[in-house]
C-alpha cells in the first residue's frame, strides 16, 4: 500500500442537489508521516489443510494500520484554506479465510482518527463515532483474492464509517497489494531481491474488459460487418457483357434471356 486517500463527506453542509466529497491524500512519499509497526500489526491465524478447498473454519489474517501524520490537509477545488487537516489515523483490515481456496476483506475497524477543524469539517476524533460504528462490513469494497492470487488495485473503493456528527469518512487505498497466506519466499539471490515477495498472479480490480472496452469492441465489430455487406453488395453488382455495335446488326434480346 503506498498510500490512503481519507474520502470525507458533511451531511450538514450538503445541498439538496447533491453531496459534496472532499479528499485528504496520505502517501509513502511524505516523510514527516510516521508509520507505526508493533506485534499487534499482524494477527495471522490460517489452519493448515491438505487440500486447497479444505474448509477452515474461524480462519482469519488480520493487519492493523497505524499512522502519526504531519497535518495532511484536504483543500476543496481551488480554495487556498485546508477544508481540514488529519494528524492520527489508526485501523485494522480483517480478512476472512473460509478455505484455502479463497479469501476476502470481511470488516474493517476504525481504533483511531484525529481531524483539525477547516473550512469544511469541524474537529473530529474517535470519540464521535459510536462503538457499533467503528467496525463496518468491507464485503462491498470486494477485495477478495485466491489460491495463489494476490490482489492488487491502484485505488480501491472506500470504506466508509458514521460519526455521529452526521459526518461519513471513508478510506481508499491507493496502489494497493496484499496477500494473506501462500506468499513466495525468495532465497535465490540469482532470481531477484531475496525476501518475500508477491507472487505472479494477481486478482486486479480492472477487469480484462471494461464497460468502454466492450463498448469499443461492440462499434468496431458493428461497423465491420456493415463494411463487409457493403463490399459483397458492390461486389454483385454486373456489367453488360453485349453492346450495340453501330455499324453493326442491331443486338436483340428475347425475352427468355
């Protein structure tokens, strides 16, 4: 993951015609941000099977987030004012393991956020979320993976949990890549970096055909096959293989020809 994309919406400022998004980008590059790693950021509990559509029953990799920012701002369109500034983000990723076939981000919690009042947000923390809230179901973003598969995608759909400030926060991932289990372990210094790596097959979020692709494809073979009828249409067409010769008898022609 080499960065998050905070994805706020105020339902109290929204107009009727529609709700406004204002995005907060935190990324790998910022070196004031401080990424905190600890025992807790890693909770892999994966029971060993024989096969690979063994059913493993409470099976679960779970990875937790932490981040000290340095007041990552958000700005609205073309105004010069921070529509607000995040400085804590702290959550953790569940992902359910039914089978060592297949796996899937079941949940997402939210432990901790801190948000300094700007022109769009007033200052928001943990505290203004319900408890039943700070966890949301993460099936709908449909990051799923299998046997041998990663998954990657360079900006996910965001997840989003209700303060009870009538505010939506919501995180996208950007870049992102995981696999929970089966990863490749590379000892062979003559075949690349050594350590753990990705394997090769990755489950990406962009489909082989997209809507526009097939839409694309769809016109050309439209306009192809009307080219096609076009060239056999002129292609029947015959000329007249007798002429009237002037000084000649006059052609006629029977009407049995």
């Amino acid at each position: 993951m080499e960065g998050i994309t905070i994805v706020a919406i105020n339902h109290a400022t929204s107009k009727s015609g529609g709700q406004k998004a204002v995005f907060a980008h935190i990324t790998g590059t910022q070196d004031a941000n401080k990424w905190i790693f600890s025992n807790e950021s890693l909770n892999c509990n994966v029971k060993s099977g024989k096969e690979k559509d063994t059913i493993l029953n409470g099976s679960f990799v779970e990875f937790r987030v932490a981040l000290i920012l340095s007041g990552v701002g958000a700005k609205d369109g073309k105004n010069p004012n921070f529509a607000y500034n995040v400085s804590v983000l702290d959550f953790t990723l569940h992902f359910d393991v039914p089978s060592l076939d297949n796996w899937y981000l079941q949940y997402a919690t939210l432990h901790n956020i801190t948000i300094v009042k700007g022109e769009y947000l007033d200052d928001l923390s943990i505290s203004d979320f319900d408890k039943n809230a700070t966890t949301v179901d993460a099936k709908p973003a449909n990051i799923r993976g299998f046997y041998g598969y990663s998954y990657g995608c360079s900006a996910t759909p965001a997840i989003f949990f209700e303060s009870d400030k009538h505010v939506s926060i919501g995180l996208q991932f950007n870049n992102f890549q995981i696999e929970p289990y089966n990863i490749y372990i590379n000892n062979d210094t003559t075949k690349g970096k050594a350590g753990v790596q990705f394997r090769s097959n990755v489950n990406d979020c962009v489909p082989t055909f997209t809507v526009g692709s097939l839409m694309s494809i769809i016109s050309v073979l439209v306009l192809f096959v009307v080219f096609i009828f076009g060239f056999l249409m002129l292609n029947s067409v015959q000329t007249m293989d007798r002429f009237d010769d002037p000084k000649g008898k006059q052609i006629i022609i029977n009407t049995k020809e």
